[in-house]
C-alpha cells in the first residue's frame, strides 16, 4: 500500500468516525459510558486518526499537482485573516449551532454565519489546497474542509429535529457566509462582527504566521511571497 493511499484512509477514518460518533452512535454510547466517557472516547478516536494522518502527511514528499500564481498569494493572506476572525467569532460568543440550550438573537459571527467555527477550517482548507498545490496536502486538508462543510449541514438537520426552536435559529441565520444579509435576514451593519472576533482574529493570525515555520517547517502561506 502507498504511503498516500494511506493517507487518504486515515483521513476517511476521521471523517467518517467523526460523523459516525456525531450523529447515529452518539446516543447509544452516552447512553452506555456517559457524556464523559463518550467525550474521552471521540477525543482519542479523533487523535489518533487524524494525529497519524499528520504524521504521515510530513513523510510524503509532496507532489506538485500545479504552479500557484503570484496573484493568489495577497487573498490567501487574507482569507487566513477572515478564518482566524472566524474562529475567534466562533468561542467569544454562545452559539446555539455548538451549545444545547443557547437562546436569544444572533450576534457576531453568527449573523454572518451560524457555523463561523466549521468555516474557519473550511478556509484554512482551501487555502493550504491553493497554495501548496501537492497532492498530500489535497488529501488532507479536502478532507477537513469537507469534514466541517459536511458536519455543519448534518449538525443542522440534527438539531433542527431535536429542538424545534433551532429552525427560527436557522431562519435568521445562513450556512454560507453573508448569505442571510444578503438576502435581508441580517442588516447590513452585521457585515461588522464586533471588536474581539476582528482584534482576537488578527492577534490570532499573527500568532500562526510567527509560529508557523517553527511548527510546520515553512513560513505561511504567501507571507513569504510578500515579505
């Protein structure tokens, strides 16, 4: 077996395990080792899958599928700008898409998305896609932005039957970013998520592009171009 071949089992070994403890065993397993043993449970079926598919990933020399243009280096520093707002947007305010029993109207990120968390990495996704254009890093990073492009929409459903309130969530919101201002279900003034998910974002973004050579081995994608 190759050592990309297994690679992309690792990484369909995630996602499915991820999607299978999510949704259809999550019930059944609480039921029999408890909200905390479940969680320890997907926390270490979570690592050990896509943690080995890390790790292989760093072995495989990577195999250039295309030649990035230089035109695409300045959005992809930008849209890894938009995801670490994202993130920060998605736990600096309670989100009725990741907490039970979250009320009241959408504010921040979640007026531009009600998944601003599974978008992030669905950014991050993209962007290492482009702009490392190998083949490994299409296996690995597809598979997470097809993880969290996948799980919100399942999430959705699931809550959705679970707690009927959740639709009125999803009437005022939108999966894709700005769709729910563009169709009017958001004022325009939501375009501004507030201080801390703008601020935390780009102190976040900072943070990767500083670390990122001693953590990955190579300077962000398009800092260096730009620098």
């Amino acid at each position: 077996m190759s050592d990309l071949l297994l690679l992309g089992l690792l990484v369909g070994l995630f996602v499915a395990s991820h999607e299978l403890l999510s949704h259809p065993l999550r019930g059944p397993l609480v039921a029999r080792i408890g909200e905390k043993g479940f969680a320890i449970l997907y926390s270490l079926v979570a690592l050990a899958s896509f943690g080995s598919a890390v790790q292989l990933w760093r072995q495989i020399p990577p195999e250039k599928l295309w030649d990035t243009p230089a035109s695409a280096y300045l959005p992809a520093v930008i849209a890894m700008a938009v995801a670490c707002m994202l993130f920060v947007g998605s736990v600096s305010a309670p989100n009725p898409a990741m907490m039970p029993g979250v009320k009241g109207d959408p504010r921040g990120m979640q007026r531009i998305t009600r998944h601003p968390m599974m978008w992030s990495f669905a950014v991050w996704a993209g962007v290492h896609i482009v702009m490392t254009a190998d083949l490994r890093t299409l296996v690995l990073a597809g598979g997470v932005g097809t993880l969290a492009l996948l799980g919100s929409a399942l999430q959705d459903g699931k809550k959705r039957r679970q707690n009927p309130a959740y639709a009125a969530h999803m009437a005022r919101t939108s999966h894709v970013p700005f769709m729910a201002i563009l169709a009017g279900r958001q004022p325009l003034r939501a375009l501004w998520p507030g201080l801390v998910p703008v601020v935390g974002g780009l102190g976040l973004w900072g943070l990767i592009i500083w670390a990122h050579p001693m953590l990955i081995g190579v300077p962000a994608a398009g800092w260096s171009y730009l620098q």
